[in-house]
C-alpha cells in the first residue's frame, strides 16, 4: 500500500507543480494575485519565516484559497499528469453515441486532448484562465470528473486527489509568498517529455527572488 500511494502520489503532484511554476512565469499577475490572496486568507501582517507561515496553513486556511485552487486545476486541465489511460472492456457494449465495444477490448482515453477540447470547456480551451473555475462570487466550482478526468472518474477515481491538493496547497502558499518566480531563460522552448506521466523536458530552470512585501508602495 505504502509503495502503491508513493508511486501514484510522487511524481503526479511533482510534475504538476512543476508545471505550475511554469504557468506562474507565463503569467506573473496570476502568481500576485495568488501571494496576496494567501497573505490575506491567513492574515497576515508582517513577513513571516518560512516555517510560521507553514505551520499556519491548516486545512480550513487552506479550504479558503479558492483562486489558488482554481489556478492549480487550470494546470491539471492543461498538464494532467497522467496524460493518457486505458480501461479494459469487461463485456460487450454499446455506448450513448451508438458507438460498439467488444469483450476484451482495450479503450483508451486523452485527458491531455480532453482538457483542451473546445467541445468541453469552450472556445478559450487552450488558454490559462483559472477564472473558468469560480462562480460569481469567487467560490470554486468543480467540475464533473468525466469532464476533468486528470484524476479519472468513477469507482477507480485517483484516491489521493484531495491529499494531492493539500500538498500542492502548502507548498504553492509559502513558495509564492516568498518568492517571485521569472523563466531562466524566456526563449527557451518548455515541452512536456512523452512518458507515462507528464514531465517537463530536461526540467524546469526559474529565477526565484524574495518577494519584498514591505518595500511595496
Ligand atoms: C496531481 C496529482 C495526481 C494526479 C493527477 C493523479 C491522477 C491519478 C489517476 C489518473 C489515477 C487513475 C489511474 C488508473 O486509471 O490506472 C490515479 C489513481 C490513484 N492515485 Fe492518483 N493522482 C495524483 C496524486 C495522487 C496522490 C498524492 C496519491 C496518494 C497520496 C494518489 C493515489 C492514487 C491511488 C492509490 C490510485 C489508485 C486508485 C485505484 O486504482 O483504485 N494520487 N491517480
């Protein structure tokens, strides 16, 4: 069980993160906003150690972060980390569409394709817009997982797709309020590697500069 979680739960939320960074360099009022919504979901008033700010972040901070979860599951949509799966047909079936399975045969399907299907998510499919997430008032909306099925759907659903939050919650809260991320290098090309899960190819290079709270007008 201890291997089975520590392989479906190490690279997954690694590369997501990574990818993560790389969307914060693509687009830095995101990465403010998201700094400053973490500064005022814990109040916080001067600047904190690393380890303060950790320790504050429990889970009802944490459930408070709507942007920030907002922006982590525009990443997934565009960067699922598990960017293609399969399923084994165990009987014959016909689907809605009219379309025919046979016993045995193997089906497979694209999150990475899915969460950029203009049919899905709309005209903007490709564009970064953590936005699509909330309601009017700024509350996070989740999305059907058949829709947003980066963490798969139904019975053998990701088990550790709220753990996997937490994480990318606590580790995304103290790196942006610490720190402005900027590309190493803007010119150089970023692509995922074609694997199993989804890594950033030869890695992510960043800039990483203190984020100076009180030095702001
Ligand atoms: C962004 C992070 C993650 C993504 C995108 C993700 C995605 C997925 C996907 C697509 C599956 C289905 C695999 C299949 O169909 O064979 C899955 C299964 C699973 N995930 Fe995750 N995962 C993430 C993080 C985690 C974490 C952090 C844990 C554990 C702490 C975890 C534990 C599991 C387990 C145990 C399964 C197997 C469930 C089963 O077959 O019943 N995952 N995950």
């Amino acid at each position: 069980m201890v291997l089975c979680v520590t392989v479906a739960g190490q690279d997954t939320t690694a590369s997501s993160l990574s990818w993560f960074v790389y969307m914060m360099c693509k687009h830095l009022h995101i990465q403010e906003k998201i700094a400053q919504e973490v500064r005022e979901v814990i109040n916080l008033k001067d600047d904190p150690s690393v380890d303060e700010l950790a320790a504050s972040l429990d889970q009802e901070a944490l459930n408070n972060m709507q942007y920030l979860h907002a922006t982590l599951s525009e990443t997934i949509r565009l960067y699922p980390s598990v960017p293609m799966n399969a399923r084994m047909c165990f009987s014959d079936d016909t689907w809605p569409d009219g379309f025919s399975v046979k016993k045995g045969d193997m089906v497979v399907y694209q999150p990475y394709a899915m969460g950029r299907m203009k049919s899905l998510w709309g005209d903007d499919a490709e564009k970064f817009r953590p936005e699509r997430w909330l309601d009017k008032n700024g509350l996070f909306q989740d999305e059907s997982p058949y829709k947003f099925i980066a963490f798969s759907a139904g019975p053998r659903i990701c088990l550790g797709k709220e753990h996997a939050y937490t994480q990318m919650k606590i580790i995304s809260a103290v790196l942006l309020v610490n720190y402005i991320f900027k590309l190493a290098d803007e010119k150089k090309i970023v692509n995922y590697k074609t694997m199993v899960s989804l890594p950033i190819d030869g890695g992510l290079y960043v800039k990483a500069s203190p984020r100076l709270w009180h030095a702001k007008p």
